[in-house]
C-alpha cells in the first residue's frame, strides 16, 4: 500500500550493509526444503559479515523456471513452450504461510531484515510475491505488477507500491520487469514517497553479454530515475549489485566482474538519507 513520508531515526547509513544473493534456484526447481537449506546458508553467511538486510532474488524459495518447466495454475498442460508444474503445489498464504513463519522467526532471532520471494495464494489467485521480514517479524509484501509471460501463466498482477521502512532506509520494492518500469509510473510514485533506493529482487531472463542484459538496463535506469538500485539476480543473468544513481558502474563487492554462472553475495554499503 502506498505510505506517506514519514520520519526516519536519525542512524550512521554508512555503517549498514546490504546483502544482495545471487543464486541460482533453478536448479532445485520445485524443491522447497532444498532451497530453505542454501538460502539459510547464503543469509547465514550475508548477517557473519555484518549485513542488516538481506536480499534474494525471484525464484528463491521454489525455483522459478527451467528450460522445460514453468509454473501454471492447476489443470493446464503447456505454457511459454514449457511443461507445466501445478503451482497450487508450493504456493502458500502471506504471512500466515511456512515460507513467512521461518523467515520472520530468524529475521527477529538476528535483528536483521530479509525480503524473500514465493509465490503467494489468496484466496483462487495466486501472486508472485516479495515478502519482507525483520525484527519486528512480518513487515510487508509486495505483489508484482508487470507480469513477463512465464509469470502469466499462472500469476495475477498486483496493483500497489509498497515501501520498506528500515533505519537502515526506505526502499521501494519491485520484481523483475517492474524495473524496466514500462508503464513510466513506477519509480515517480515511489520518488514521490520519499524512498532512498529500490530493492529489485529479479530472474532477468536475458543474454548477458547482450543489449537487453540487466547490467545495461538498470544502470541506465538508475541514471534516468535518479535512484540507486539494489538488485539480487540469478546467476544464468548476471545482474547482482548495486547501480548508483550517477550511471558509474555497479558495487559488487564479494561478486566477480562479470560474474556469470557464480553463486554468492554482493555485499554492499546501505543507501545515503535523502
């Protein structure tokens, strides 16, 4: 839901680190538990070396596509040229759902935010949804609004922004495609809310090396929006780390450059107070 500005603590920004996880759920594709155990590894790992929030990217907790299979609603054969998996299968409720429960429990055990990805039931329709946690426990989600055509196959589009209050600072959240922001409204309505940066939890399914890879695209967007951009990609994608908003090239501290097919964690400086 959209949020008015609202006053921060007064907090040393500088001192705050942002883990953005480059990893590769696929290859557990429809495999919960196995992907609950490296998830925990990366963030385990991320809070060791003293991140305050920790950022996954789409697909993290059930895989988001492979080569041959794609998520889909109940009863459907084929989509995107892909066999279909019944997403009704891992989907579970925010935040009542395991996904949720675990999550805002180790966030709070830490005093640390985490924002995860799953793909979230509500009733007969299914999201594809960031949550995020912290010590608090339960803190947000946010629900995709620019669908790519895998998400479509079994997803229905959110409708709102939704800003992450953190004293480490506030962040607009997006998944994937919200980013390239092809309606034009996205990063105005959160400028408009005050935020600091975007957090873009996303499985960029573009060549890396080509036009349309992340790295361009977002260093041109951060540059043009005027905000920085901190992005956790699946490593087929390349597109982990942060963009500043001067269009200089990204912060990937921990990660290779470029660092295609590598699985880690770009730890990164938290966002300067606007």
């Amino acid at each position: 839901m959209k949020q008015g500005r609202q006053k921060r603590p007064e907090v040393a920004f500088a001192f705050a680190l942002i883990a953005l996880v480059q990893f590769d759920s696929d290859r557990d594709f429809g495999n919960p538990e196995k992907l609950r155990q490296r998830e925990v590894a990366h963030a385990q790992a991320a809070v060791d070396q003293g991140a305050k929030v920790v950022v996954f990217p789409e697909g993290s907790s059930t895989g988001y596509a492979t080569r041959d299979r794609v998520w889909c609603t109940s009863g459907s054969g084929r989509c995107g040229g892909r066999s279909c998996v019944d997403v009704g299968k891992v989907a579970e409720p925010v935040p009542a759902g395991p996904s949720t429960r675990f999550w805002a429990k180790w966030a709070q055990q830490r005093g640390v935010y985490v924002v995860f990805w799953v793909p979230e039931r509500d009733g007969p329709d299914y999201f594809n949804t960031l949550v995020a946690v912290g010590p608090q426990g339960f803190v947000s989600r946010y629900r995709k609004r620019d669908l790519y055509y895998l998400d479509q196959c079994w997803a229905e589009a959110g409708r709102e922004s939704v800003v992450l209050r953190t004293p480490h600072g506030n962040f607009g959240l997006m998944v994937c495609m919200d980013g390239a922001d092809y309606p034009g409204t996205f990063y105005a309505d959160y400028r408009n809310q005050g935020v600091d940066a975007i957090l873009l939890s996303m499985d960029w399914d573009d060549d890396p090396a080509g036009p349309n890879a992340a790295l361009p695209v977002f260093r041109r967007q951060a540059k043009r929006q005027k905000l920085p951009i901190f992005a956790a990609d699946a490593p087929a994608w390349d597109g982990t780390g942060m963009f500043p908003e001067t269009g200089a090239q990204r912060n990937r501290s921990g990660l290779p450059e470029p660092g295609v097919g590598i699985e880690g964690i770009a730890l990164v400086p938290a966002p300067a107070s606007r």
